[in-house]
C-alpha cells in the first residue's frame, strides 16, 4: 500500500499517541512523507486521545484525517466516534478486551484481538498498543516490522524493548 491515513483511538494513558509516533518514525526512516497529529481531552490520562497519522508516497497536503484508510481503537467510545469516518473497504482494528460492541459496518474489514488479555501474558497490559500497531503494519505493509523495530530501537525507551517487540510479533501473528 502506497499510503494510509490511519487514526488510533482510545483513552489518555493506554499509549495511543505512541503508537502513532512509532509508526511516524518507522515511516520517515522509510524514506516515506508522514505527519502525526495528536489530539486529547482535557483530562489526559483516563480522557479520550487520539492521533492521526498520514504515511505515504505522496506530499501530505494537510495533517487532518477525516477518512481514514485504517482505524485503530482501543475503546468503544472511539469505536463509536470512528466507524462511520472509515472508508468503504477500509481495515478496523479493534481491542476486542475492551470494546463492547460489534462495529455496525458491513463494508469494511474487521481485525478484533484480544490485546488486553495478551499483553497481561507477556507481562504487562500497558503494551496492549503494541500488538494492535503490529497487526497493523503486518496487514498494510505500510512499513516493515524491521522499519518499525528500528524505529522502537532508536526513539523507544531500550529498557521495554524486547518486551515491545514480542508484542508487535504477537500482534503480526493475528494477521497471518
């Protein structure tokens, strides 16, 4: 895929604005045009987030996704803000732990994952973003798992590392 207008969704403190940026950075160093735009509720942690990120071949006229190619959610309030925005044929990830609706759309394609349940088996249900980003850039191809990885080594903390990666492995896995 030559570009991809995603937005990641959910609330404040469960990594969705990293997830972009992560995807941003394996994306620049892919030699790709791409723009991260964050946006957040008041309340931060626990308050709503969300971020849009454009990774293309393309010049990137503005920042701002209205339709998204791909839709990441972590919540059903995103679900809810989000599903209609989705383009016909377009890919909807969902952390099926924590979204407690089946989406209303028949048009699009659905990847539900259990991220919640998964990341708690590697040890920490703060890398849930994580595996979902994975299925991501497995499904789209948009950038490598190598780009991406590179891209985790070289602005992510090296202490969660490793940890990290078996998400995003994990997370590739649900798409083959």
């Amino acid at each position: 895929m030559a570009s991809q207008d995603i937005i990641f969704a959910g609330f404040g403190g469960q990594g969705i604005l990293s997830m972009g940026k992560f995807l941003a950075y394996a994306g620049m160093d892919a030699d790709k045009n791409v723009s991260w735009l964050p946006s957040y509720g008041p309340e931060m942690r626990g308050g709503t987030a969300n971020c849009s990120v454009i990774v293309t071949d393309d010049e990137v006229g503005s920042p701002v996704v209205t339709n998204p190619s791909t839709v990441v959610v972590m919540n059903r309030p995103s679900l809810d803000k989000f599903e209609n925005d989705l383009v016909k044929g377009g890919l909807l990830i969902i952390d099926s732990d924590l979204v407690d609706r089946e989406p209303e759309r028949s048009d699009i394609e659905i990847l539900r994952i259990p991220a919640q349940t998964e990341a708690t088996k590697l040890g920490s249900s703060k890398i849930a973003n994580m595996i979902l980003l994975g299925a991501l850039v497995a499904k789209t191809k948009i950038v490598t798992m190598d780009e991406l990885l590179a891209a985790l080594k070289s602005h992510g903390k090296e202490k969660f590392f490793e940890v990290n990666k078996k998400a995003l492995e994990l997370g590739a896995n649900y798409v083959k």
